[in-house]
C-alpha cells in the first residue's frame, strides 16, 4: 500500500487472491481505510494470477465501503477473465438488492393481501369451471378415466384413513355423551343423552371431523403429489405429450374424495352411537332404551344431509389440494407449503360450506 500525491491510496496485488492467503489483505486494507479514510483508491492488478469467489468479493466490498462514503475504486489492469466474474457478481448483487422486499406501510400491506385473496378467489373458480368440465367428460367418457389409479387412491384416503376415522368418531360419541349427561342429569333428563349425541354426530359433527380428518391426511398428500410432479417437471411433460394435468391427475383424485367421504361418514356416525351407547349403559340404562332413544329422534333426512354435506366435502377437499398442488412454485419448501395451504384452504371451505348448509336446512326445514 502506497500514498500517492493526490492523497489516493494505491495497492498493489499479485500472485494468487483466494480464501487461504485473503485473510490478512482483507485485515491490512480495511483496517488502513477505517484509520485513514482516502477519496480515492487505486488497484494495481496487472500481476493477479489467480482470483477465486473470495478474491472476488473482496473487490465487490472494497468498492461498496469505498462507495458508500462517496468516494472511489479504480481497479487498473483487471485480468479480462476476473472482470467478466467480478461483473457478473455486481450484477447479480444489484438483481438481489432490486428484488429485495421494501418496507411498506400497514395499508400497503392491506392492499395487497386483499388483491391477492381476490386473484386466489378467482383461480379457485376458473379451476372449478375446468374441474367440473373434466367431470362431466369422465361420466360421458368413462373409458377415457385412469379407474385404476381412482380405486389406488381410494384406498389411500378411503380404506388406510378407516382406523382414525373410528377411533376419533369413538371417541367423540364418549365425550359428547360424558358432557351432555353431566348437565342433563340436573334436571333428571339423561336419557336424552341417546337424542342430542345421535342428531350432532348424523347432522353435523360426523361429516364435519371426517371432513377435517381428510383434510388433513389426504388433501395434503394431494397437494404434495402434484407438486413434487409440478417442481421435477413431470406435469410439463404431460402437457408436452398431450395429456392435461386436470384430466390426468385431479378427476381421479376428486372422484375418489367424493366416493370415500360419504362411506368414512357412515363409519363415524356407526362408532359414534356406539362409544355414546357405552356411556349411556354405563349410566343404569339398557341397550335397548338407547335404541328406543336413537330411533324415535333421528330420521333418514338426518342420515342423508349429513351424506350429502360429506360428499360436497370429498369435493372440495379433493379439488383445493389438487389446486394448491398445480399451483407448487420452485424451491426446497415449495411442496411443503403446498400442503399446508391445501389443508388450511380445505378446512375454511369446509367450514363455510357447513354454515351455508346450516343456513339452507334451516329455510327448507329439514
């Protein structure tokens, strides 16, 4: 390092710039300028005969210290090899820094969550219009389905999701029966137990932790499916091949949702009478007065609103994961949140659904 007449501070680097021998460069140039801040720095590095990623950097910081001050680099005889590095370096850094996230303001931030939940809302129904397009070509075309791989698919949402699909109908029948008795023994009414669980469980909370159990199991692995294809390319071959993606994948595994809901339903609501039953023994009461009980509150339109709400369920449960799944952008984590918006977006439109569905039972007096 040499002071110059202008007050410019010149270095003279030769030889070979990497990781191993930059450490004390690094030390002595820096520490130099902290002591003695100069307008103007010149490298001579007409002699540099190796330059690795770390000789490159050091370049780049010396001239965004030197820059940030307001004061100037003059790199002097750059081999052309290490300027075309050390030019591709600053223009990717200035790439990043452009694309870096600003700070914004609370109703900046409104704005653009809003716009992005109106173009979500929209793609959700473009994708409806085409799902429901590719449905209605399945029926009139059943040939043209993959029913194999609709009938695998069954059996990994259907059959595979039977065990926790009874155990936690079981249990819910347990508790509601254990909370509602506590109550209703006050006024000496617990054979009601056998009414108020059997209604809750067919009308509503059957199809609903059913739906939410599906959600969480199978929308998610949907979701993650597809998108493992979308991030190794396979839907782009599809599409290369003449085959579409929605036909190809999402018909079977929307078909195979709707046909599985309604069975793990039934499976709910069967151990759900049977874990309040327990409860309802257990309290002094026969079998058959739970029976008795059962029989005298429910009616087939409880069953079958409970069916019919599960089957619109399957359907969007089926249809938001495989959406998310299409919807899979590049990166490490990018199937990952792929999943999670699949059983996030899942469970809300169940829970929509279920309140219009309240709101329609209502009106019709069902």
């Amino acid at each position: 390092m040499v002071r110059m007449p202008d007050g410019a501070l010149e270095l003279v680097i030769e030889g070979r710039l990497a990781s191993v021998t930059l450490t004390p460069v690094w030390r002595d140039v820096f520490d130099a300028l902290a002591r003695a801040p100069v307008p103007r720095v010149v490298v001579q590095a007409g002699k540099l005969t190796h330059c690795d990623g770390a000789g490159i950097y050091f370049f780049m910081e010396l001239r965004r210290r030197q820059q940030a001050q307001g004061r100037a680099v003059d790199i002097r005889d750059f081999p052309p090899d290490f300027q075309h590095l050390l030019d591709l370096a600053e223009q990717v850094d200035s790439e990043r820094s452009a694309e870096a996230p600003s700070s914004s303001g609370f109703l900046e931030e409104t704005g653009c969550a809003a716009v992005r939940t109106v173009e979500d809302v929209w793609t959700q129904i473009a994708f409806v219009g085409e799902l429901v397009v590719a449905l209605v070509q399945a029926v009139r075309h059943p040939r043209h389905t993959r029913w194999r791989d609709a009938w695998l698919i069954v059996e990994k949402a259907g059959v595979n999701a039977l065990p926790i699909v009874v155990m936690i109908g079981g249990l819910m029948g347990l508790i509601l029966a254990f909370q509602s008795a506590i109550p209703l023994r006050r006024f000496g009414a617990d054979i009601f137990v056998a009414n108020l669980v059997s209604l809750s469980l067919l009308r509503e909370l059957g199809p609903l932790m059913t739906a939410i159990i599906l959600a969480g199991r199978s929308g998610a692995a949907f979701a993650a499916e597809i998108g493992t294809m979308k991030v190794d390319e396979e839907l782009n071959a599809l599409t290369t091949m003449g085959l579409d993606p929605v036909r190809f994948l999402v018909v079977t595994r929307v078909m195979a949702a709707i046909l599985v809901m309604p069975l793990l339903t039934l499976f709910a609501d069967l151990f759900g009478l049977i874990g309040a039953a327990i409860v309802t023994c257990s309290l002094g009461y026969p079998l058959i007065t739970f029976k008795n009980q059962v029989l005298a509150s429910v009616h087939a339109g409880d069953l079958l609103s409970g069916l019919l709400k599960s089957m619109v369920f399957g359907l969007l449960i089926g249809s938001v994961g495989c959406l998310r799944g299409l919807q899979t952008r590049s990166g490490a984590s990018a199937v990952g949140d792929a999943a999670t918006r699949a059983v996030v977006s899942g469970i809300i439109l169940i829970v929509i659904a279920d309140g219009l569905f309240a709101v329609m039972f209502y009106f019709i007096r069902l």
